[in-house]
C-alpha cells in the first residue's frame, strides 16, 4: 500500500497509473462503515481486471460551520492506515491544508436546489464545502467509480447532482448505512459521545423504526410533532436536542408526505455538543 | 479527424484514449486566432510522443448576458470542420445544449475576486457560465494542456485560477492575441461589424499602442480620460461607445498605475450592438 501525502506526488502517480481507478473520500476516523465502501467499490471489480483503490483522508476544513466540532473531529491516523492496509486498498491520500487550499482561494462551488433544506440549512456553507473538497479530488483521482454512504442522505442526493452537472464520467455508488449491533448508525463522531450518551442512542434508530412500522400499520399520516415530543422526553437529562426530523422524498429532498413510497424520515439531533443524523425508508424497496 | 457529438460518445471514445489529450475549447466561428491555439499546443508536442488534440465547440448560453448577442453569434459549422481537418486536430467535440445542460441543473462554479470587475461588472453571470462550461468540458476531456487566447486577458487569468482552486492538473497555454494586418484583435464577432465599422476598428489598437507609446516617453501617468474621450471623438458616428477603459496589473486584474511593470491598459467598446475588447502591456516583457 502506497501512502501520498501530497498533491503534487498524487498527480505523479496517477498520470502513470493505466488502469482505472476507484475513490473513498473519507475524514478519517475510519470505521466499518467505511470499510463497507471500500468493500462496495472492490466487489464491483470483475476477476482479470485491474483496478486501483484509493482511499483519501482528509479533515475539509471548509465544510465545518461550527469550529469546535472541527477541533474535536476525531483523528486516528495510524489505526486509519493499519484498516486500509488490511482492506486491501492500494493508495491512501492524506494532504495536508495548506497543499489542500490556498490563502487566496477564490472559487466556489455551489449546489443550489437540493442543499437549501434540511443540514444544508442548518449547517451553512457545509455543502458548499463538501462539493469543492470532491470536486478538488476528483479532478486529482480521476476516478471512474466512487463510493459515499447512504447515511449522509443530503450528502450523497448532491454529489449526485454535482456529478450529473458537471458532465463527471463517475458512477456514484451509493452504500446502506452502517450499524453498530444495537441498531446506531455508525459515525465517526460517535466516538466521541460520554457513556450515558452511548448508552442511550440506538433509542434514536429505534424510534425511527417504530414511526416507520406506526406508518405501515396504520392510515393516518405520521405525526411527527408527537415523535419530536417524545424523543425530547426520553433523551431530556442528556441535553438532547432535535436539530430536524421530517419527511422529505428520497430524491428531491423535498418535504413530503409519509405515504410517498419514496418517503424518507430524517432526524438531525444534537447529544450534547454532537450533531448525529440518521434517517429510515418508510417503505421498503 | 473524428466529429463527436455527444457528451456520450465523448466519454467512450476518452476512455478509451491511451494517450494524453490537449483541448482548445471554442465557440466556433473559427479563425487564425483559434488556430494560433492549435499550433501552441502542437508545437510542445515530443518527437515521437503521440497526443491528441480535442477542438470543442459549443456556444455555451450560460454565458450571454445579452440574448441578442447570443442570438447573432456567428455560425459557420462547415468551414469550422474543414479548418480543424487542414490544422490537424484529432477530434471535434461539437455537443448540442439539451445535451450539455439539463433543464433542472442546480450547480454553480463562481470566481469570486478576478470576476468582480471589467467585463465581470458588465457581463454579470458571463464568468460564472465559463468556468462552468470550462469545467465541464475539462472533466469530460481531461485534458493535461490546454489553450486560451490572452485577447480574453480576464477569462485567461479566472480560469488560471480555476485549475488552481479546483486542483485540475492542468497545464494553460496563454497565446498571445493573434491581429489582423491592420492590427484589429481577431475575434468571430468582427463578422458582423458593418463595413464603416470594421473600416474604422483598428483605430482601437492604434489608440492602445499611441497610449503606450505615451506612457513609455513620458514621466506622467496616462490620462485615461483623454484617451477615451478621444476614441469616442474619433468613433462618434458608429455609435461607438467605450464600456470600460482602464489600467489594470495583469495578474490580479486590481488597478493599478500605468507605471507598474505589470500594466495592462484594457478596452472594452460598443461599435453599434457588437462589443469588442482589446488590451495592450504597457511594458514589454
């Protein structure tokens, strides 16, 4: 395994590299979620052929609105590399900021549809950020296929269209949610939850499960005020907070009924000062 | 030469490309000045290295402030095609707009500090379509060298800028602006100058040169509000109207003094609907 810590060595590489090649964008902090994309991404390799795994690592500090959330961003360095090794990638990519963005940087990049709701409201300038973090290393990579996870819902409807727009020749592969045994969602951040914490936020996904056999089961529309209440009530000696729960279209990311087929329930909640998503198909595909 | 029409057929023949790609992106109405592009890029071409050379065009309407000059934008496909087979290039890359832009597209890529004034301030949105079809067009070709005329002395420096910002490893070929033997800059939108007013239209460079002649024998600044002054004098029944007439440094396009070693006097005018630029260095290099 090859590990590039600088731009320059990066397009060296890949200008020789004559085999395709695959993308992880990671923050580090690797866990079995993102393993399960580099997982997704091999297993779409047929035997005989030769493809490239590059998994990149970097911490964009362009796509953090809350500074402090980016200061306690967990960092695992050398347990990320010991993963990749162990994955089989082939190329992890760990630049560094000031090779990543200049002082005078003055281009941006804008998803203007899709990003207006949900985090992209609440967390401004953070999708703005994560195109151009993608865009910088797709332009770098050259990938032809690239892996993101379906729990950063918002996330992975925007690089589509970020594809889409700008004519990239990159199939987008998009990965189920990754779950501890108890049902969390897998994030990095979840590291970083105190005990009690811990302890009680797989109540988060089972709620989510609860309302989507509530909206199965019944024919009244889900009321997600009660849902909201009802969290806030459990959750309330850990200074719980929902930060959004709605229900929006799997695609548009438009509000929509829960009786859409496409319907997708979203939460964004903050346990203490950790904002953690998660979000549930209300119906099965 | 292989004529591409499809943003599809492009991606196929691209992927299969084994060798390296060069690009001059064009709005067609081809002419010595584009073809001067052409030769920049062949003339860096290795004994014995093989490259392609793409030649796209496309009027990219994103970048038309003014329907009525998109509308009249000079057409001229046939002698296009011809000019591209006798100049050797390898692949024209001629997409239509359903193709390249989807009614629901919603990403933006802006310049935000060489944008902001001159043909930025005049033309607001122009620069936002450029980088934006020049993104497009990089991500399809991937192109390593690529060609821009330093007539469009802002457009060259935004998108130098761009490959900068957004990591492209891309070389850009500057080119120096090709003229006609009376000296008018080329550009496909001479075609349409009625013949009064393209009699009259090297007068515009005549003025650049006299002025730096001017300021190279003289110990004052240039009195850019006699210059301009003048032209409309000289002009004045072509309804002949400067749109901007200033001294900038060509780096950074911010004002500066006709004394820097970096000044570049710049013009925008109106002869009549048709809008021309020029730009002369007041120092040679």
């Amino acid at each position: 395994m090859k590990i590039i810590k600088t731009i320059q060595e990066l397009v060296e590489w890949r200008s020789q590299c004559e085999f395709p090649v695959d993308l992880v964008p990671t923050m580090g902090a690797l866990h079995e979620g993102h393993l399960s994309l580099c997982e997704a991404l091999q297993s779409k390799v047929l035997p005989n052929e030769k493809r490239y795994l590059v998994l990149s690592i970097y911490i964009n500090p362009k796509q953090f609105n809350n500074s402090n959330d980016l200061d306690n961003y967990p960092v695992s360095m050398n347990d990320d590399i010991k993963l990749c090794e162990e994955q089989g990638v082939d190329v992890v990519f760990m630049p560094n900021n000031s090779d990543m963005y200049t002082a005078d940087a003055s281009v941006m990049i804008s998803e203007t549809q899709l990003s207006v709701n949900l985090c992209g409201a609440k967390r401004p300038g953070h999708f703005d950020g994560v195109c151009l973090v993608v865009s910088k290393l797709f332009n770098l990579v050259r990938p032809s296929r690239v892996a993101f996870g379906k729990k950063d819902f918002q996330q992975i409807a925007i690089i589509q269209k970020l594809i889409k727009d700008l004519s990239y020749p990159i199939e987008l592969v998009a990965v189920e949610t990754k779950r501890e045994l108890d049902g969390l969602a897998m994030s990095s951040r979840n590291r970083r939850l105190l005990k009690e914490q811990r302890a009680k936020a797989p109540l988060i996904y089972a709620t989510l499960q609860a309302a989507k056999n509530d909206n199965l089961s019944s024919t009244e529309e889900l009321d997600i005020k009660t849902i909201n209440h009802n969290l806030e009530q459990v959750f309330s000696p850990l200074e719980f907070k929902v930060d959004y729960l709605t229900i929006v279209h799997a695609d548009t990311l438009q509000p929509c009924s829960s009786k859409n087929s496409q319907a997708l329930l979203v939460l964004a909640c903050f346990m203490g000062e950790i904002r953690l998503i998660d979000s549930i198909k209300l119906f099965d595909e």
